[in-house]
C-alpha cells in the first residue's frame, strides 16, 4: 500500500468586495473554498485565486479553481453565492492511479 500526502482543507472563506485578495490569497497550499456574493466579491475572489497561483506556481504546485452555485440566506433573505473550490491540479486524479501501480 502506499500514502498519499494531503493537505487539510481550511473550509469556506467568505470574500467581500472590501476583502484583501493577497490576504484570501495567503493560506499555506490547503484545500479551500471561497464564497462570494455580488459583483464586487466574486471580482476579489478571482483576484485572490490568480495570487495564489503566483504563490504556488513557481514552487511546481499548479492550481484548479471549480466555480458553483449556492443558495444562502444573509439576515432572512435569499441569495445566490459563487463559491470557488481551489485546490492543486490533479490531487484526486492522481491517487487511484498510485494506488493501482502499488497492488501490481
């Protein structure tokens, strides 16, 4: 058998227009998960998500970034989110495949 390394996921960071993209930005390489509502937020978001990229690129980690939808309710009302999932390329891809070549 072998073991895959992975790295913790922090949860959902909630961005607002008024947030830092290099502070949504500066968080260790883990899983994450940004939420963003309106047009200002999901601005800081995309932002946040090209920074990382500039973090973790040049040390050989590459990045995706999964865009949904999410229903929510802020002080009673409805809302519709974008959430982000950002994590490394390939990490799930990648361990069945390890996996399989160990039981051979």
């Amino acid at each position: 058998m072998s073991t895959t390394e992975t790295k913790p996921s922090i949860g959902c960071l909630k961005v607002s227009s008024k947030s830092s993209p290099a502070s949504v930005a500066g968080k260790d390489g883990a899983s994450v998960e940004i939420q963003a509502v309106g047009a200002g937020a999901v601005n800081q978001a995309v932002k946040a998500v090209a920074i990382s990229r500039g973090f973790l690129s040049p040390v050989g980690i590459e990045i995706c970034c999964i865009p949904s939808f999410a229903d929510i309710v802020i002080d009673g009302e409805y809302r519709t989110a974008i959430r982000f999932a950002v994590e490394p390329r390939g990490a799930a891809a990648i361990a069945p495949i390890v996996d399989a070549a160990a039981v051979h």
